[in-house]
C-alpha cells in the first residue's frame, strides 16, 4: 500500500461533511441512546451494552494495528510519528479492551451500534492510513511545540475522561439502571464532564499530529458529543430540583 494524498484529502472532508450532518441531527435531539432513549426496558433491537461497546470501538483499535502490521517494512520514523500512532491505540485499548467491561449502561440500540462500528472502521482506517503511509515528521518533531502542547492536552483530556466514565460508572450498584446527579472531580463545574475531557483529548491530538484527518476527528468529536452535553445538562435540570445551578454543560465556567 501507499499514501494516496487524495484519498486521505476526500476522506477527511467527508469526516467533516458527517461531523456537520451529525450536528444539525442532534443540535435539537439528542442521539437515542442511554438515557435519551424512549423506549427503555424492551430488549429487542439491542445489545448488552457491554457487548456493543466492545465490538463498535474494536474495529478503532484493530484497523490501524493492522495496517501497521500489513507495512513492510515498517516506517513509523521518527519517534515522534510512532508515538502519535501509539497515543491514538492507546486511547482504544481503554475504549475497546477495558471501558466495555466495567460499563454498568444500558443495553445500546442495534441501529445506533451498526452505524458506530462503521463509523469505527472508516475513522480507524484513516487515521491509521494517514499516520502510517503518510505522515512525515521532520526528526525534531518531539521537541516541536505543536507536539509537545498537543501531547500535553491529550493526556490531560484522557486523564478526565476516564476519571469522569469512573465517576459515573461509581453511581450506580452492579444491576441498577437509575440516574443521579453525578458529583465530583471535573462534574463539580459541567454536566459533560466525560465528554468535555474527550474533546480535550482529540484536539490535543490533533495539534500533535498538525494533520487533516487528525483535525477533522476533533470537530467529528465535537459535534458528537458537544450536543450530547447540552442535553445531558437539560435532562439533569428537569429531572432534578436540587441539581447544582452554577453547573455549565460542557466547558466550564462558559457553556
Ligand atoms: N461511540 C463515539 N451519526 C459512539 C456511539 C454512538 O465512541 O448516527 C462515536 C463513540 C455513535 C457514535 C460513536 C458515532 C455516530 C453515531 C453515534 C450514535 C448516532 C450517531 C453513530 C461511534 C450517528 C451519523 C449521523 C453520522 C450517522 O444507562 P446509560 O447507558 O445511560 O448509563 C451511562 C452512565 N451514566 C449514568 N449513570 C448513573 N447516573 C447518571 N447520571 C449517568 N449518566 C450516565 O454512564 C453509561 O453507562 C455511562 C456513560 O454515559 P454517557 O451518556 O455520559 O456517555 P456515552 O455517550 O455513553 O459515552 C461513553 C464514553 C464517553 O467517555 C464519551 O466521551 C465516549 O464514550 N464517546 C462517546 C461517543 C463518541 C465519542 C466518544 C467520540 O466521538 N470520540
């Protein structure tokens, strides 16, 4: 295989044509799953969250470790390029191998897992194409500021989305399906605080990688699960008298 320059061009604006459809679909309602789904205790036409976690966030992790695999002979020079790569498994193997089963959610509608996992396989695809077949760094690029800041902003937004999915996971005894009012760490200033720390992550990344694809992803990101946010902070309010007034949505102290 080679890097075609045109197909990671067309495939990161089509990213970002899904990234805007997604936010004029889900802008008014929210994506029917977890606690804005309507019909909530019919099993038909759904998967054990466990299982549908597992198998939609898979094909992110195993799609770029086979492309680079299937590279011969392998060309992730200079290390700032193999540890781009690495950062962007590394963040799967949390979503695929351990978030799934610790997740005390609600089973996910089967619609929403089959676009999910193909949504899984083109992200990982290019990604995993652009950085592997690609990408070129110059031998410095670990000591660049865009690397260094970007690596900065990952890890501190991977540090509280996990924090936060630990946070909520905690809320609920093993069987429950009930919501509360979430507490602590970063949930003391937004009610996204999960998704607040994944935005982080990916425009961290982004500015790590300084790649198209890299960037597309992030405002992908945002239009996702920014909405999502707003309502989930919408759903607290009404449901909860007592929910803390001072909380934002998504970016504290702002939104
Ligand atoms: N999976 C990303 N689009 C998505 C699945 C849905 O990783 O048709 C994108 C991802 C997919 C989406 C994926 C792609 C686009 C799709 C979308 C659905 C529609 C959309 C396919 C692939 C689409 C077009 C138009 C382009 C075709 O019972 P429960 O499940 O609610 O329990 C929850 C629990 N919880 C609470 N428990 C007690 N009390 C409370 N108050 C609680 N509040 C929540 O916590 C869950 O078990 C758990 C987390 O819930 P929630 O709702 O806060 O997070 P959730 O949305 O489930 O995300 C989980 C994690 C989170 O860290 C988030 O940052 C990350 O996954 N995520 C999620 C979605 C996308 C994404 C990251 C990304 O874009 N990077």
């Amino acid at each position: 295989m080679q890097c075609f320059p045109g197909l990671v061009l067309a495939l990161s604006s089509l990213l970002g044509a899904l990234a805007l459809l997604q936010l004029s679909l889900y802008l008014r309602v929210p994506s029917r799953y977890g606690k804005h789904e309507e019909r909530l205790c019919r099993p038909r036409g759904r998967l054990p969250a466990r299982c549908a976690w597992f198998l939609q966030e898979l094909p992110s992790f195993l799609v770029p470790a086979l492309l680079l695999a299937l590279r011969s002979p392998p060309r992730l020079e200079p290390l700032g390029c193999r540890l781009l790569c690495c950062l962007f498994c590394w963040h799967y193997f949390y979503r695929t191998f351990i978030y799934p089963f610790f997740t005390r959610g609600r089973p996910f509608p089967l619609q929403l897992f089959f676009f999910g996992t193909l949504f899984c396989i083109y992200n990982g695809f290019l990604q995993g194409y652009y950085l592997i077949y690609c990408a070129e760094y110059p031998n410095d690029w670990c000591t660049d500021i865009r690397f260094t800041s970007g690596l900065l902003l990952f890890l501190l937004g991977m540090g509280i989305n996990i924090h936060s999915d630990l946070l909520l996971r905690q809320l609920r005894k093993p069987g429950e399906v009930t919501y509360k009012i979430p507490q602590g760490g970063l949930f003391t200033y937004v009610s996204g605080a999960n998704y607040f720390g994944e935005i982080v992550e990916w425009f961290g990344f982004a500015i790590a990688t300084w790649s198209l694809p890299a960037f597309a992803f992030a405002f992908f990101t945002l239009c996702c699960i920014g909405p999502r946010a707003y309502h989930h902070h919408r759903y607290y309010l009404k449901t909860f008298t007592d929910y803390p007034k001072s909380r934002k949505a998504l970016i504290p102290f702002v939104f």
